[in-house]
C-alpha cells in the first residue's frame, strides 16, 4: 500500500517541478501544462481509483 502513495507522490513532485519551472521562466500555457504531463496526469487517476487499492493488496488469495 505504501508503494502506491509513492508513486503518486513520484508523480506529483514531477508535475510541482514541471509547473514550478514553467512559473520560473514565464511561459505557463494550457498546452505546457497538460500536454507534458499528460502520462503522469493518467498514473495518479489510475492509481487513486478503488481498484488499485486490489492491485496492491497484500492477501493474494
């Protein structure tokens, strides 16, 4: 269970880091900020769905 929350934190830093340095150098748009992204965007919905929590459960029955 731990792994999945460090993967969504992996991937929210990595998305911090992005707009943090499109905010640096002034050139935030819509498509900067979504088209880069975009696979992270999809890991972090996916891993935050209920189902996932099936994925990383310990009992494998």
């Amino acid at each position: 269970m731990r792994l999945r929350w460090a993967i969504v934190a992996v991937h929210l830093s990595m998305i911090g880091a992005t707009i943090l340095d499109l905010a640096l150098f002034s050139t935030v748009t819509w498509k900067a900020l979504l088209g880069s992204q975009i696979l992270a965007y999809a890991v972090i919905v996916l891993f935050l769905m209920p189902s996932a929590q099936r994925w990383f459960s310990k009992s494998r029955a």
